[in-house]
C-alpha cells in the first residue's frame, strides 16, 4: 500500500513538473513599424509575416504591427533597429538613401519595361537581392536584410491642374523623399523640390509647402491624399522597391528554429510586396476615380522617358553606384534573352 502511494505521488510530482514546463515556455513579442496605412502592401505583408510567424512557432513569436508613422519616419525607425527598440521595419529602399546610399540606384525612372522583367530581376535568391544583403552585412549597421521586393508603380499628383507633358512640372512646388535621385530627377523637368518625410506631405499640401508629390498608389489612397489633391497623372515611371528590415538584436535574441522561420517568410514577403502592388495599382485606380472625383491623366509616357531615361547614368555617378547598374544592367538583359 506504501509503496503504492509513492509511485502514484512519483507520477504526479513528474506530471507535474511537465505541466510547469509547459507553462514556462518562453514566447516573443516583436515589434513592427511602417509609415503608411492600410490598404499597401506593406501592411498585406506586415499582417502575413504576423499571422504566419505565430502559426508556425506555435504562438512562441507574435508580432504587434505599428502603421501610420506611429514609431516615426523611416529614417527614424531605421536609427531605433539600430539601437535594438524596434524588431522588424517594412518600408521603401529609396526613402534610406542618406544611410544606404546604395539604394538609390532602385530610383532610376523608366528602368523596367514591365512588372514580369521587374519581378525576375528581384527574385529573393537572385543576384540583386543577395548582393544587398551582403551589402548590408558589411555596413555592419546593427541591421539585416531579410529580402527586397516591389511594391507598385508610382504617380505624380498634385493639387493645381492636370499634368500630361513632363514641361508642366515647370515651378511646381513638389515633395520628394530626402534622397539626391528623387531631387535631381523631378527638378530636370522643372520642379522646384522639397524633401520631407511622408507623414508631412496631408499638413504641406493643405498649406501650400508643396503642390505636388510623388507615390505608390497604395500610398496615396491609405494615406487619404485623394483629399487634398485630386489631379493624379499615372505616369508609372518607377516600379518602387520595398525593403524587410530586422534588427540584429531580435536575431540575436530569437532561438535558431525561429530565426529559420522567419527567413523562410521573408521569401514569402518578397512576393506579397510585388504582388500585391500590382494587384492594388489596379484595384485603387478606378475607385479612385469614381468613389472619391479623383482625376486621373495619362501621360505622354514617350515625352516623360525622353526627359528621365538619360538620367540613369547620371544618377548612378552621384552615388557611385555604377557598378550596382551593372550588375542590374546585366541581370535585365540575361533574363531577357
């Protein structure tokens, strides 16, 4: 009978000792900031990278998604990854020129004839992608790469009058990220720039510090700017390039089997930025116009490549990346033979 009692309490003791376990599992939570809102396919990926890093670690790592700038700029996000306060950051390569210098060389206008020979050449495992993440390990910012991909073309809008000849941007006060691509671009067809980060460009243009501004479309609708300027020209000159960030902190501070599984997202992450881009470029146009009286003009796209299309090697010499436009060069024409 003795014995008996012992074995079962020998049982319950090891019960409970594995109940502890369990309850002592260690869980994560990171934090992921962005600039823009919903609908962009930054968010369709920030909310994909959330649901499936949950499933797939059992609930072990969570992800808390910050839209809207409520973390700060880019710019700034991109110091406090540095510093370890945030995990993750989704956003556009070209907004990060002043620390990636690098990046600019996404900023070429009219590079791509279309959204398949982008899509090859931004392949996650292909040659352009894994060149910047090297690029990034040897930067040594504190920062890794997790992988790049589109995010939709951009439009010029504004506030004052149709535009379908790149000779009316002439005097136009217009907003552009903080990087030199973007200032020396639009300021070769007249306008007079102004950088500024992206949650000032509502404020400016109800004030008049701009007139005019560049973006995705995804940008424009989720940050209401149908609103405050109603003239879009869909002059579809750059098929921009996003960017998932993590800080080195969060892979440090993540078990291997999970840091595995955030790498096998990221290549996921990848195709919703393209993807969703390009399904939202079409979606968000034609509401647009007939939901909110945005009017939209197509451009003399011919007129606008003849001003921008010399640009390119120009540009590349700025940053001194002219060895990255080879490299993009070479990889646009191989997968076009």
């Amino acid at each position: 009978m003795r014995k008996g009692l012992l074995a079962l309490l020998a049982v319950l003791l090891i019960l409970g000792a594995g109940t502890a376990f369990a309850a002592e599992k260690t869980t994560y939570t990171l934090r992921l900031a962005t600039v823009v809102n919903p609908p962009h396919p930054w968010h369709e990926a920030a909310n994909y990278l959330q649901q499936e890093l949950e499933k797939r670690t059992d609930g072990a790592v969570k992800v808390r998604i910050f839209g809207g700038s409520q973390l700060g700029s880019d710019q700034s996000t991109f110091e406090e990854m540095r510093m370890g306060t945030i995990d993750f950051v989704m956003g556009g390569a070209t907004t990060l020129v002043n620390f990636v210098p690098e990046f600019g060389i996404f900023n070429l206008p009219y590079f791509y004839s279309g959204i398949d020979q982008f899509k090859a050449v931004m392949d996650p495992n292909g040659p352009v992608v894994q060149k910047y993440k090297e690029l990034f390990a040897e930067k040594n910012f504190g920062i890794r790469l997790m992988t790049l991909g589109g995010g939709g073309s951009r439009v010029f809008s504004n506030n004052i009058k149709a535009v379908v000849e790149p000779d009316q941007l002439k005097g136009m006060k217009m907003r552009v990220p903080n990087n030199p691509e973007d200032a020396k671009t639009w300021s070769t067809a007249g306008a007079l720039v102004v950088a500024m980060p992206w949650g000032e460009i509502y404020s400016a243009l109800q004030t008049g510090v701009v007139s005019a501004f560049e973006s995705t479309l995804s940008g424009y609708y989720g940050s209401k700017f149908y609103e405050v300027a109603k003239y879009m020209s869909n002059t579809q000159h750059i098929i921009m390039v996003s960017h998932f960030l993590m800080s080195e902190a969060a892979v440090k501070k993540l078990p291997a089997e999970y840091m595995k599984i955030v790498e096998e997202i990221s290549d996921e992450i990848a195709t919703i930025f393209t993807e969703k881009g390009d399904e939202f470029d079409k979606q968000i146009m034609k509401e647009l116009q007939e939901k909110y009286g945005v009017t939209v003009s197509e451009v003399n796209k011919e007129a606008f490549m003849a001003v921008f299309q010399p640009l390119h090697e120009e540009l590349a010499a700025a940053g001194k990346n002219e060895e990255l436009l080879k490299l993009l060069r070479d990889t646009r024409d191989a997968l076009a033979k």
